[in-house]
C-alpha cells in the first residue's frame, strides 16, 4: 500500500467519513463477551482528487488533467480571446502554503483587447462535496477600476442543445463591481442551472445573492447530495437550492476570470475607457470527494493532513466508461 492510500484512509477512518454508522462499532450486552474476529475488515475505496497547485510551469500543470480555454465564445464580451497567457503559478503568495495558480484577465472595453481566462478538469464529478481556497479581489492590480468582472469557481456540464434537461452547473461567482443587473456594490452570487439557451437568452435556475466585499481568501464549499444543493463560504451557510436545479449530468471542475458584456440581464458592462485593465484570481487549493456531504472543518482537516503528508495532488475519481468528453468551454 502505497503513502497516498495509507494517508487517505487514515484521515478518513479517524474522521468518521467511511459512511459507517458509528453505533454499528459499539458492542451491546450479548456481544461483550464475544472472541474478536480475525478477518480484517474491509477497506471502502475512497474517491478523493485534491490538488495542492503547487506546480513549477504549465506542463506540469496539464499532466494532472489540467486544461486551459482556448475556445472563443460565450460568456463574457464579444470576440475576447481565451488562452494560457493568464495562468501562472507562484511560490510565495501570502496565506498560500504551498503555491497557488493565479488567472489574470485583461481588458480595454473591447472584444479586440479583452483576454478570459478559465482552466477545467475531467468531466467526472457529480455527486459529493466540491471545495476550493480562493483569493477574490475588489480591485484590478493597473488600469481603471470598474468593470463588471466576474471571478468564479464552478463545475459545468457541456449545454447538448439549447434547453437540454440534462444540463448541469452549479456556481459561485464573486462580482467586486456588481453585475446581473444589480447596480455597483460587490456581492456573492451561487448559482444552480437546470437550463439555458443563448438565442433568445432564456434561463431555468435558482439563485442567492449577498451583497458586500468578499476579498481576501474564501474557503468555498458546495454538496450534492440528497437532492440538495448546499453552499457554503467560510463555514457559513450561504444558500440552498433544491431538487429542480439538482445536477443530473457529470461535470468537470472549473475556475474563471472573465468581464461581462454589456446588456447581459441588464449588465453595465466594462466602464467607458480604452486603458487597459488587469483582474487578479488566486486558488490555494481544490478538492473533491464522492458520494458524501463534507462540512468545510472536515474538508480543511483533510487538506491539512495531505500537506503534513506532502501529497500535492491526489485522483481517485473514476472517468467514466467510456469517458466523458471534456471540452474547457462554457
């Protein structure tokens, strides 16, 4: 047994979160006297991907999974280029163990000089406890402050045709200079897809905003489970959404920087400058277990013990079969 399955299932087994009912383990009156069982008991595979992003260059990023949009296109301004140029990954970020991958976007206004940024994971990821430690800003880092920029952390399944029931995604975008039609102050949206279309644009979803300033680092937690759709920002409760916006399809995980066009659902858009303009998002960590419903304390703790066990990355969510396709779209 290799140091990676032994510290999993140590952390799991001191944690409670094999899925067994612990009164099962508690010997009644009749069995108090009975000889111990020899057999070893038997070990649930537990499916965990967790990423430390403490990589050296962007290789080494895709040859954990790791893809980065290129793909033009919806969301965000018109005619934008999406590419690697905004990813990069640094070493002595405050409040960042280990490194972070950082996504920087810039624009003019324009779709000619507007670049997005969004790197995804395997299309494998359903049901289960999604976190990750983020690093939201209110402000660009140069150029004129403003722009209705959304900085996000999400799993999304491929949209088959306009109004598909089986669409799947489910969000937190953080919008430091508001947006979706809700004038300037900074504000927290979750948001849970049964559907969409992009022409006429028509959406089927349940949503949660809260105003305020979010900058600075977030421990962002989302469960499906139970047909419940739970969010959670530094341990608090943020939102519930239910069973008609509940995923039905695999999803890969996502991160996104990206700034909102004009008009969308009453959006401002980018302020009235062509000075360019750059938008920060960092990301500490990401995590994922299958099949159960993990409080943010049970998440950290298993973070904390893959670091003490220097386990910078961990995969043990299955593909399916055949496995899914993965574009790094949407």
């Amino acid at each position: 047994m290799n140091k990676k399955i032994i510290l999993i299932t140590s952390l799991v087994a001191a944690m409670g979160l094999a899925g067994c009912d612990s009164s099962e383990n508690k010997p009644d009156a009749t069995q108090a006297n009975t000889t111990p069982s020899t057999t070893p008991p038997v070990t649930t595979p537990v499916a965990i991907f967790f990423d430390d992003f403490s990589y050296a260059d962007l290789a080494a990023f895709h040859n954990n999974g790791w893809k980065v949009r290129t793909e033009t296109g919806h969301p965000g301004i018109e005619g934008a280029a999406w590419s690697a140029e905004g990813i990069s990954f640094h070493q002595n970020i405050s409040g960042a163990e280990n490194g972070a991958v950082r996504m920087s976007s810039v624009t003019g206004g324009k779709g000619e000089n507007t670049r997005h940024t969004q790197f995804c994971h395997a299309r494998k990821y359903r049901e289960g406890t999604y976190a990750a430690r983020v690093f939201f800003r209110d402000e660009p880092s140069y150029g004129p402050d403003g722009d209705e920029v959304i900085q996000t952390f999400y799993a999304i399944s491929p949209l088959k045709a306009p109004m598909d029931k089986n669409y799947s995604e489910t969000d937190f975008e953080y919008l430091p200079n508001g947006g979706w039609g809700e004038n300037t102050v900074p504000a927290m949206w979750t948001t849970s897809w049964d559907t969409f279309q992009l022409k006429p644009w028509t959406k089927v979803n349940e949503y949660t905003r809260k105003a305020g300033s979010y900058a600075g680092w977030r421990t962002l937690v989302l469960t499906v489970t139970d047909n419940k759709v739970i969010y959670y920002v530094d341990g608090q409760l943020f939102s519930e959404h239910t069973s008609a916006v509940y995923p039905e399809d695999f999803m890969s995980i996502n991160f996104n920087l990206w700034f909102m066009p004009k008009g969308a659902d009453n959006s401002q858009g980018p302020v009235d400058s062509p000075e360019l303009r750059e938008y920060q998002e960092d990301i500490d960590w990401v995590f994922f277990r299958e099949g159960v419903a993990l409080s943010t304390a049970e998440v950290e703790a298993l973070v904390a013990g893959y670091r003490n066990g220097k386990v910078a990355f961990v995969d043990d969510v299955k593909e399916q079969n055949p496995a899914l396709p993965s574009p790094c779209g949407l």
